[in-house]
C-alpha cells in the first residue's frame, strides 16, 4: 500500500444532499445517537449531539454500492449494514459494528449466487435480524448476526417490505396485495396471517409501521387511510379525507407518529386522533424522527435531511451525499452537477449547504457536463438530461441563472467551449433513428441559436483543444478510441484503439485515461503506458486535472448498458512526472468512486466531486 501523506488530507464541503432513513436510538445516559442513510452515501451518517455536528459512517467497504443501514435500540453503538454486490469488487453481505463504525466485520451469510441483499431491519432488543434479498428471501439471525438461517417467514412469499412491530413481523409479498403479520417473530414465529382491513375492491397503495402502529392507504370505494394501534390486531374507520399518496410511521418516548402525505397536502397526526396540515422540506418526506429534546428530523431522498421545530420552517443540515458528475470554477464560484441537479457555492466556501439555483429533482434533471470559457470565467455551459430531452445551456454570471440554447431527445455525454471564440460550441451525442444508431458532435458557431450535427458512428466522453490548433478537438470514445478533429468536429481522424474515456494536454505532453494511463509525445502517433504504482489491475480513469506541473487523475467504477462493472474505482491519483508514473493520493476520501476533478488556482484548492460523497478538496 501506498504511504499515506498530510498532504493526502481530504476536507468534505458539501453540498448537502440525500437521505432515506433517520433513526433516533437512545442511550444508556438519556441522551439519544442519530443514524441516518441515504441511497447513494457508502455507510452513511451519525450524530450524538441532536444533530448539531455529523459524522460520515466509516464503511467495510470504499466502493460505491447500495446499502441499507440499521441501528440496535438495546445498544446503540452496534449497527448492522447489507451492501449490493459490485462486480470485479465484492459480493453483496452484512456488517455489523460495535463501535459506531470504526470496525467492522462481515457476517457469515450470504444470498443466493446473482442476488444482493437489499433491506435489513432489527428487532428493538437487537438480537434478532432479519436480511432481504432483491427477489424476497429472507435470512435471519436471532443472535444478533453470529449465526444466520434461511427462515420461511412469510409462508412461501416473496417479500417486497417488511417491518417489526414489538415482536411481531408485518410484510408485504412481492406479488400479492395486502399485508401479512407474523406473530412472535422475535420468538417463536407463527404462520403468516393476512391483515384484515381491505374490502372487497379496494387495493393497498402504500404503508409504513413503526412501534405498535401499522398506518396503510387504501385506494377504492370507502378507502382512504386505515390505522392500526395494535401491531394489526384491530383497525381504526378509514380516514376518507386522507386519500392517495404516502404514508409514514415513526416511534418515539411519546408515542407513534404518522405523516401522510398526498398532492395537494401533508398531514402529521396531533396524538389524538386529528391531523394537521404541516409543511415538507422537500418533495416527499423519506422518513422522519421525533427529537427527545424536541423538534424533528425529517428525510428527503432528493434535498437531504433537515431539522424542524414546528412543521413550518426546516434548516437542511449534514449530509453530503450527492452523486457529483461534473465539477467547475466558474467566477467567484464552485458548481457542481449531480444526477439531481446542480450545485453551487461562492468560490470561498463558508457552509456545506449550497444552492441550486434551477432546483433539484429525482428524475430528470441530471447535469452531465460541465465547461467554463477560459478567458471568461463568468461563461459557463452545461448539458443536461431533463425528462426523456437532453439540452445545452449557457450561464453568463457564472452559473446563477441559465439560457437553454438546445434541447433533443438523445443522449449528451460531453461538452466544449472554443478557446478564441466562445460563440462556438461542441457536444458530442448519440441517439437512435429508424433503428439506427446516430452517434457523433454536434455544433454551433452562434451560440446556440443554430446547430450541425455531425454523425462519427460512436460517442465520446472526453472533449479536449488541441493547443496547436484553435479549430482542434481531441475526442475520446470509450470503446472505440482516440480522435482527433482538425476542423472542430465536421471530419475526424482515428488516433489509437485503446479505450479511451478522459484526454488531457500537459504542455505538448497528450494523456488519455480509460483502462490504463497512456501519454504520447508525438500527437498520438504512439503512445506509452504509465506506471501506476500498486497497480491492482485495470483502472477506470475518468477525467485530469493540473495544477503547477503536477497531474491528477480520477478513477471512477462505472458501467456501461454492453458491458457490467469490470473494476471499482481507487480514487485520485497523482503524477509530479508529467504523467510517466502515478501515485495514489486518495488518503482519507470517504468513497474510491471518484467522477469529477477541479483545480481552484486562486484559492489553491483540488476539488473532487465523489459518487455519494459529495465535494471534497485537498491543498495544493
């Protein structure tokens, strides 16, 4: 292993961004220790002071994989956490901790071959633990993780969700309507039994249980949403006002919670059989906690986890969990573009929690590249995937407000500014006509006002100038190789083979990134391959960076629809060479999955935007 440096020391800036699960386990000194989730973060998130500061979850494993994570209310250090397979990494397990994430061990179960675990849930003593694979199986410890079975819980069904209420299971089958309930799931399990409270027509739309309480919407004649106080036993008369939508359930010291939530309203009930409308922090509440000091925390998948103390006004707070895809300096600001949208931050951070000056959206609004005008920093374009259209944009104040100057319904994958004359653009894009692929630039030379597209027959991820040439475009296509373009992307000229999926120039030095680093001193007439010292195989290298003659590469794991994850990324690299040979300067990166690099010279910063770890910089 390589040897770790001060200079290696990571900072996290942000932005704030997804979570799912916030549980609140309470300690032995009456105090309380919060664990949060989110769906992209490795590990995930953890406080003891109310949520005032947070701590990244150290993971078992660096590289990108979905998890679920779980705390244990008898203990509140130990934790349990599945991760899905990662292909070329490692198979889909369970951890469990006993000392908030510091250690972790792997447990001795694991899923049928093909399959990962996708959920994990605790019985509120933590002895018994119950592992959910994507297809509905079941696996159980009832020692709190030292020996696992495979336990026919639900009679032969596939489970879609589950959840333990006191010592009793409430599941929903994959492929069947309505809940079940397992008596004495902690004990001595009984056969699954249907959960009367759907008439003849209705349907189950959504649920959620918490502590003693199963809170289910129920579409159909007379539906609306149904309560049940006693783990299913009885149930309450529909709630016909509170129709559609979702619902979720909370436990706490004073009693269980529900918050229904519907297009038109959110609801959170008063304890006493009422329901007041309250506000949401984002577009649908994820989860939520009652505070034992008071006050709320309450989950957004998109906009992150926030604090409230009336339902009315949120601050967002700690967690940096975006999936950053594209980094920029822009004047006097940091942005970063995410599969939810972009972020922004003036250049001198002073607070994690950015602004998204277009929003931020589950789906449809994934900025996939980023391009700044070097002689004006103020310009800035952008692509970006809205809905089933990608469209370029221009920002002329550094990214606070943006332009559409395009918009297709095809794929764009990179984006370039001329050097001299910034009124000239290329994207490259591909899309499908009359079952033909269409794959290549395309370009304008008024600003977006009109556009040319030029087929090439293959995509590229990575645009670079030729330093030589204004009007020159060396062109990276994953599977097919280096290009180069004389005439700004109208005829192009094939380079080399090898996979190509990043280029860069350093001085008259041509580097392309893809499964190895390869430089060429003679405009890729030939090229060498650089030495990656304790190389572990193939790397996946996605974009350079440079600042003062010294070179970073990011590595990143990624797949492609023909071709599943071959490697997992081992972060930033760096080369004081020139890029002869590289060394790992990674050091204390929370996730290996690196997608983005840039260089701040005025501030001095190396930014690196992280696949669920949002923005983290190293001084240079």
């Amino acid at each position: 292993m390589s040897t770790r440096t001060e200079a290696d020391q990571w900072d996290s800036v942000g932005p704030y961004s997804s979570a799912v699960t916030v549980e609140c386990l309470p300690t032995p000194d009456g105090d309380s220790l919060l664990l949060v989730s989110s769906p992209t973060a490795v590990g995930g998130f953890w406080s003891d002071d109310s949520g005032e500061t947070w701590q990244r979850v150290e993971p078992p494993t660096r590289y990108p994989v979905g998890t679920c994570l779980v705390g244990n209310h008898a203990d509140p250090r130990r934790w349990w956490l599945s991760t899905t397979a990662l292909p070329g990494a490692h198979a889909s397990g369970v951890y469990r901790t006993d000392d908030k994430g510091a250690r972790w061990e792997r447990l001795d179960v694991e899923p049928p071959a093909s399959e990962s675990f996708q959920s994990i849930s605790a019985h509120h003593e933590g002895q018994v633990v119950v592992a959910v694979t994507g297809s509905g199986h079941t696996f159980v410890s009832r020692n709190g993780g030292d020996d696992w079975q495979v336990e026919d819980l639900s009679g032969g069904r596939e489970v879609f969700k589950l959840a333990f209420l006191g010592d009793d299971l409430v599941f929903q089958p994959l492929r069947e309507g309505g809940l079940y309930a397992v008596r004495d799931a902690a004990g001595e399990p009984q056969p699954p039994e249907p959960l009367e409270f759907l008439n003849d027509g209705q349907a189950l739309h959504s649920w959620d249980g918490a502590g003693q309480t199963i809170a289910a919407v129920v579409m159909g004649p007379g539906g609306g949403l149904v309560v049940s106080q006693n783990a299913g036993h009885t149930w309450d008369a529909p709630r016909t006002d509170l129709h559609g939508g979702t619902v979720v359930v909370t436990a706490s010291h004073s009693g269980d919670q529900i918050l229904h939530q519907s297009s038109t309203a959110t609801r959170l009930d008063s304890g006493d059989g009422s329901f007041r409308k309250v506000k949401r922090p984002g577009g649908t509440v994820a989860d939520f906690c009652p505070l034992p000091e008071g006050g709320w925390l309450a989950t957004d998948r998109v906009h992150g986890l926030h604090s409230t103390t009336d339902w009315q006004r949120f601050n967002r707070v700690g967690v940096p969990a975006a999936s950053v895809t594209a980094l920029a300096v822009a004047e006097e600001a940091l942005l970063a573009g995410t599969d939810t949208g972009l972020f922004r931050t003036p250049a001198r951070i002073t607070t994690p929690d950015w602004q998204s000056p277009d929003g931020l959206s589950a789906d449809g609004n994934h900025v996939v590249a980023l391009a700044v005008q070097a002689d004006n920093p103020s310009l800035v374009w952008r692509t970006r995937r809205i809905n089933l259209q990608c469209a370029a944009e221009r920002s002329t104040d550094g990214g606070e407000t943006w332009q559409q100057r395009g918009s297709w319904p095809d794929g764009i994958f990179a984006v370039h500014i001329h050097p001299q004359k910034p009124e000239r653009i290329l994207h490259s894009f591909g899309y499908l006509h009359d079952d033909k692929e269409v794959l290549g630039v395309r370009t304008t030379t008024d600003g977006g006002d009109s556009w040319a597209e030029h087929d090439h027959g293959r995509f590229y991820l990575g645009l670079v100038a030729d330093p030589g040439n204004p009007d020159g475009v060396w062109m990276a296509s994953y599977t097919n190789g280096l290009y180069y373009s004389a005439d700004f992307g109208k005829t192009f000229t094939a380079k080399t083979t090898e996979e190509a999926t990043a280029v860069h120039f350093a001085g008259n030095r041509l580097l392309i990134g893809g499964d190895a680093i390869r430089y060429s001193d003679d405009r890729g007439t030939t090229f060498h391959t650089a030495t990656i010292e304790n190389n572990r195989g193939p790397q996946r290298v996605v974009a350079f960076a440079q600042h003062d003659g010294v070179l970073f590469a990011a590595t990143a794991s990624i797949s492609y629809p023909e071709n599943p994850v071959a490697t997992a990324g081992r972060g930033v690299l760096r080369s004081r060479d020139n890029g002869k040979t590289w060394q790992d300067a990674s050091g204390n990166l929370p996730s290996l999955d690196v997608r983005a690099l840039a260089v701040d010279p005025g501030q001095r910063w190396l930014y690196a935007g992280l696949h669920g770890g949002s923005v983290h910089r190293l001084a240079l």
